[in-house]
C-alpha cells in the first residue's frame, strides 16, 4: 500500500506554461524579455517566484516597458478597443505613455470619457442589483 502511495507522489508533473502565457500574468511584453525566457519554459514555482522577487530585468520592464497593450489601455485610463479605435497598434514606452497624456489628442480624451461614462454605468447596476437583492432579503427574512 505505501509503495502504491509513494509511486503516486513521487510522479507528480510540475506545471508549466509557454513564455507567452507567464508574459501575459507578469503584464510584459514577451518580445522584450530575455531571450531565455522566451525560449523556455515557466513553471508555478518560477513564476510565484518570479512576482515575488521581479528580477531587474522584470523591474525595468515593468517600469520603463514596453508594454503590452492591456498594460498600455490601463496606464492611459482607456480599454483595448479604444486603443485600436485611436491607432495604437504597438507597445508603448512608459515615456511614450506620458507624452499621449500630455498631449491628450481628441481621440483619448474621447475614450477616456467613454471609459468614464461604462464605470458609472457598472456601478448604477451594482447598486441596483444590490437594493434588489436587499428587498428580496428583507421580504424572505418577514
């Protein structure tokens, strides 16, 4: 029976996943990290241990980019689509970034008031779902 149990144990696999998907959770652009990282594989353990303790080249990444395009539609206030509805096809630098803020062109103050405006709407519905809910709790508790 324990020869069973230690058979089971000791084969166990270690997660990994491709050098895209551990970018993706890091929130760095794959094509600016080192080449050893995009030609291996990441483990659970590698990558716990990576967001624990960024090493530079992940600290730089995060704080100079380029960034990826969720990255970059976070930084400006705006959603994705919003970046491809104003052009924006490619990484930005976070230098980059600040200058579009600066120079606030027509189209991202456009779309940060569309992202605005969905906010507001999210958190009307929230707040009516949850009076609904609270009648509903309050009619079941009489």
């Amino acid at each position: 029976m324990l020869d069973t149990l230690d058979l089971m144990t000791s084969h166990q696999t270690t997660q990994t996943m491709k050098p895209a998907t551990a970018a993706k959770k890091l929130g760095v652009y794959l094509e600016a990290t080192p080449a050893e990282f995009q030609e291996g594989v990441v483990s659970r353990t590698e990558l716990t241990a990576l967001q624990a303790e960024p090493p530079q080249w992940l600290q730089d990444l995060r704080a100079n980019g380029p960034h990826p395009r969720p990255v970059v539609a976070s930084k400006l206030g705006i959603s994705i689509a919003g970046l491809a509805r104003g052009g924006v096809t490619e990484p930005l630098t976070t230098e980059q970034i600040e200058a579009l803020k600066q120079e606030m062109p027509e189209w991202l103050a456009k779309e940060r008031a569309t992202q605005a405006d969905v906010r507001k709407e999210t958190v009307r519905i929230k707040q009516m779902q949850a009076e609904k809910a609270a009648k509903a709790a309050e009619k079941t508790g009489k």
